[in-house]
C-alpha cells in the first residue's frame, strides 16, 4: 500500500466502491484524467448519466471522505492489503483486460469486461509474479468425483513443481483445486482464491477453513470491499480477473450450462492458453468439456500437470509422450515380423515353406531365419526346420 | 463377377495370391504393363529378384493355372464373390491408396500400403456406394465396458440412419460397433466386417455366429483367399482398408499402444475426417485417444452418432449443439439480474437502496423494478417495496 500515494489510492478505492467492476465508461474516464480527477468528476456530477446515476445510487448522499476512511479502517482492522494499478505490486497481465473486446449482446454476461480498480488481498504472497508461474483451474460445483480427483492431481501436480494454482472459492471444482495445490505448497507451490465477495466474508460458509489454510502459503483476493455479498452476477463478472492472472486456464468438468466456460472464454480472448480436461462421454457433466474441445480450435485437451505445463508454461518444458511398454515383437522389422508369424508352433517348417507362406523371397528368407533363431523369436531343429516353441 | 473377363479375373487373383498385399512394386507393376501382362512377366521370372523371390516362394514350383482353378473352386463353393478393380462394384475410393506415400522407415508397420488387387466377399450387398454412406469405428479388443457402451451407441446410431458400420472382426470395440450397428439394420444400415484372414475361417472362432449375422445384411471382406491365417502384420496392413473403405474413421478405445491408432493415421493419410470418442484421463485404455486429440490438429472429438455424421457425412448434416435446459434467470438481461440480485430475500428494501447495492442508477432502477415485478421476479408490497418472496 506504502508505494501509492494516499490521494490516488483513495481514487482508485472510491472508484471500485462506486462502480460494480468492469466498467468500459469508468475505465475511459480514468484513462483520459487520471483516477483523482475522474473521482472528481464523477462526485461533482460531471460525468454522463450512465455514469453519474450509478454513483449517485450508491453513495446516497454520504460523505465520500467519510466512506474513504471507512473502507481504509476496514482494510487495517481485517489485515488486508489494497493493491491498485499504480501498485508496484500489480500484476501488469489484468491491464491485458482492456484490449479484450467483448461484444456486450453476444455475452451471456452483457457486461463490460475492463480491469479492476483495486484488489483486496488477503495474504503476503506478491501478486506482480503470480501470473508468471500460475495456472487456473475451474469447473463445476456439482463436480463428479472423477472431475473432483482431476482438479486435485492437476493442481498437485502443479504445485509440487513449484507453480501456483488460481480458482475461485466454490465447493466442487474450485475447493478440490485449492486441496490438491496445497498438498503440494512444500514443493514451493501455493493457491489463490478469486473470490466474488469480500474477502472477509467466507462463501460458501463451509469453506471458512479452506481460507484460512489458502491464507497460510497464498492469497485470498476480491475486487469487491469487505462484507460485498456474492452476487449471482459478481461470479461471471469475477472470472475475467481468474483468466487474467494466469499463464492459462484449465477446464477440468463443466456441462452445458457451467459458467466456468465463461473463465475460459476469457482466457481465449486474452490469448492465454485454454486446456480442457476429457471425460466420460455418457456424463452430461462433461458436455461442456467436450463441446469446447470440439468446436474451439485452440482448445487443448490436457490429462495431466506436465501436459499442462507445457501447453501453458514457458516454451521447452514438455511433456512425455505416453508411448505405453514396449513388446519383443517391436523390435522385429516388418519382414522378420511376416517371417515369425508364418513359422508353425511346434513341429518345424522348412525355410522355403515358411517363405511361401509369409510371401517373401527364399533367398532373403535363408538370409533371416538364423537370426531369428539366434536372437531367441524361433526354434530351430536338429535337421534345419523352423518352430516358434523348443 | 461377371462384368470383368476372365483373363483379368485371373490376373488381379493370381497377383492377389502371389503377393502379400499393399505391395508398390506390384502395383507400379500393374500400372504400367496391365494385370494380365504383370502377371506374366512375374511368372517368366521378367522380374527384379524383390517380386521375383516372393512370387517363386509362394508357387513352390506349382502350375499358376492349376492353382488359378483352385482359388475360383473355392470362391463357388463358398459362395465368396471375388471383386477386383476393374468389377463395376469396385469401390473407387480404395484408389485412393496408391496416392497416400507412407515413410516406411518411420512407419510401425514397415510395408507399403498400395491398394488390393482383389477383394473376397460374403454378403450381397454393393460395394460400389459403400464409401458414400459408410464409417469405419475401431478400437481395442481389450476395451472396457464404457468403449463398448460408446462403440455399440454410435454404430446404432449410424446405422439406424441408414449409415454402414464398417470395422474389423476382433473382440472388444470391432464387435460392439457390429452389434450396435445390427440392432439399427431395420432402418436401413448395415455393417462391414474386413478380416485379416480368408472369410471362410471365423477369427476368432467364438465370432462365428457374429459373422453368419453380418453377412444377413452386410458383408464379409478380406484381402486375402479361403483359409488363410489371420497373421499378426496382417492386421496392420488391413487397416488400410478399413479406413479407406468409409468416409471418415471413429476411434472409441486405445491405449497408448493399440493397432486402432494406426487405422486413424490411414485414414488421416486419406485425408479422410478422423474422429475420436473421449474418456476418463485416468484409465491407460484411452491414452491413445487423448494423445492423438492432443496433438492431431485434424482429429475431432466425438460423442454420438449425429456429431459424426456431421464430421463425415455431406456438408449441411449438422448435429444438434448441446445447450442444457433454459432456466428462470436466462431472460433476464444483466441490469435486471443485478436488481434481482441485490434484492432482500422478504421484508422489502426501497428501490434507492437495491440501486445502491446493485450499483445501478435509480432513475434506471425505477424503470426496470416495476417491470421485474410484473413479471414475478420480484414481489412488489403494498408500500411500494421489493423482496424475492411474496
């Protein structure tokens, strides 16, 4: 916080109090003023009506200086750091945010996807580096248990080579996540929570410990105050900041309706890797999964961490290919293979019988048999036959 | 059989009988002399020793004539037609094969892969129009019980669209697709088995009654005459026709090592569609498949029969996308969500104050609550409040 000064950090925490998050119109005031004078004007009335409306709704007519104070005592009292884009601390990759156009009446959201004003932070991890080394994960509440040990041994996997894993704070997906990165954070791996809510405020009730435990090693983040409610449309608005702070997102279950393909949307429309994990084709859990990796050309079908991190990590760590045990016969050609396969199981054939049936010349079929003998693929008899078995 | 003079019959099932198939010396062999002269160059010995050596092997002295008469006997008594490339019944798209060129150094299977020289059949029905309304479907023969769900579905589904199912004989996926596609015959489908042995010897024997069944409505195909042993290389090289018989191929099941795989690459090769049905991550039987989605730009996942007929069938068969049920909240658009949202659950709030929490102007409140109420989104009291419930 010490790194900004007070005036632009109260700006920057008025403008995010004033605004639900998002806002092209906000944005393009701060981009031309500054954020001092764009809260200027918006609390002298100097501003259009979509934007002076919205303003003049929340703030009711109280002091903004007394709200200001009343936000910074919130962010002392509860330990929470504020981090604002003039922050040494801000992850330059939530600027990538305003080069991403969304159309506003194709979007199941209809909102305007711009950067945030500020972050509440709970944690002491550095956010500037996250997106370096971080990878999000998302998918449904309603996860499958083979979805909830995906997200988990991804994310593990992620963790325990030292990478951060980023999801929001939902049961399902997101929490199985969270649970399979911190089994990992000894490896110096860690988790981060985007929540939809203020950071004080634990949603769902029952993940209050998982917080607390993400709190340890990594970072709890919102764009909303303390107390903010989980709104139904924060969660969609929200999942633009989980794309953006990542290397890439990674869709591990979603059905045909989850919203945690809006995540990846965004994450495509940032031009981040996008990887999508297969399931069952019978489950309608997995529609989504399988309707992205049909249809979208840059999606990546990932079954693993190391997968993971080569389609999203820096170009050169790859994964290995599963090629599956290697079999005696593979180290035949394809001659001596028709050779092998024409030689009767026991009582011997003769070279040149062998040769007919596996329809090679008697010349190169003489030339092979001993070595194939020698080498252990056939029996040969006492009086120069071939057999598979002695 | 009738369609194609004798001496040309005789030609194509002699070279067919002489040579292991797939041959590209043979078949340049063909395409510069006629079969009927390449045949007789083969045996005046007018040949280099790689055509010389295997045709002598084979014929181990015999009389060609003796051993032409014996293959036609065994065709009649058999009921077997035998269809070379000049029959009206050839299937063109075969041709196609001696366009593909295959780096036999890097290929698993090491051989060329030319097209037939003649086709044993079972079964009454054209092979001519096959390829146009034909799918191939391989997979493991070792599959689990969720690939031979996914294989039986599909090919039911084609072929209750009137589609063939084309697929080998083996355990496991080939047989799933053929009795998936049989329970669909009624509407018009049928099944293809292509056997890498003489269609007089079920292989394996337990599939006798499969193939009895197949030959009702479909046929029965190989490459190779009456009796002759279904070889391991064999396989492979039969692959080829499989893919190139069908207008795209279907792969449901295949560890990191399954021959299917290189079914697919033939048909890639073909510049055929490739189609692969996904699976859990964490089952070894389906490495192949995610392996070849993962990294095969022009493979497409499938998960039913109507997203494969759009893959290989005629532009404009387009399936159905998967959308999930409509629910209550889709028909509200975002300010409207953000006031449902923002509003008291009961004990109404003042439109001002859900303005404020939602971050909505109040002029814009006020014209849209009235109507979110009219519409039973929210209950409007008697003093002009709005909560959820009534």
């Amino acid at each position: 916080m010490t790194d900004v000064d007070e005036a632009t950090l109260t700006a920057r925490l008025m403008l995010s109090w004033l605004f639900e998050p998002g806002s092209k119109a906000v944005h393009f005031l701060v981009a031309k003023h500054g954020p001092q004078e764009a809260l200027n004007r918006v609390l002298r009335g100097l501003v259009p009506e979509d934007l002076h409306g919205p303003a003049a709704s929340r703030l009711q007519g109280e002091d903004p200086a007394a709200v200001a104070e009343r936000l910074f005592a919130d962010a002392n009292r509860l330990g929470v750091r504020i981090v604002v884009p003039e922050s040494q601390d801000w992850p330059s990759t939530l600027d990538d945010l305003s080069r991403i156009s969304v159309d506003t009446k194709k979007d199941r959201i209809e909102r305007d996807t711009f950067p945030p004003h500020a972050l509440w932070v709970r944690g002491t991890l550095p956010l500037m580096d996250l997106p370096s080394r971080a990878v999000s994960i998302v998918g449904a509440r309603a996860a499958s248990g083979y979805g909830l040990h995906m997200a988990a041994d991804i994310a593990y996997g992620l963790s325990s080579r030292g990478w951060t894993v980023i999801s929001g704070g939902a049961y399902g997906i997101d929490a199985a996540a969270h649970r399979g990165a911190l089994a990992g954070t000894e490896f110096g791996g860690s988790t981060v929570a985007v929540l939809a809510c203020g950071v004080d405020r634990p949603y769902p009730v029952a993940h209050q410990g998982l917080f607390e435990q993400i709190v340890q090693s990594g970072l709890l983040i919102s764009e909303w105050p303390p107390s903010a409610h989980p709104y139904r449309n924060r969660f969609l608005i929200r999942n633009r900041v989980i794309a953006a702070l990542s290397r890439g997102t990674v869709l591990v279950e979603a059905s045909a309706r989850s919203g945690a393909r809006f995540t990846l949307r965004r994450a495509r429309e940032l031009g981040r890797p996008t990887m999508v994990v297969p399931g069952p084709a019978t489950s309608a859990n997995f529609i989504g999964n399988h309707e992205i990796l049909r249809t979208e050309v840059t999606a990546r079908l990932v079954t693993n961490a190391a997968q993971v991190i080569e389609d999203a990590g820096p170009i050169g760590e790859f994964a290995e290919l599963a090629r599956g045990p290697i079999r005696p016969f593979d180290h035949l050609s394809s001659v001596e293979q028709q050779l092998v396969d024409a030689a009767p199981r026991r009582d011997g054939a003769l070279a040149s019988q062998i040769a007919a049936e596996a329809g090679i010349g008697l010349r190169e079929a003489l030339a092979i048999l001993p070595s194939l003998a020698v080498r252990g693929y056939l029996h040969r008899t006492a009086d120069g036959r071939y057999c598979l078995l002695t």
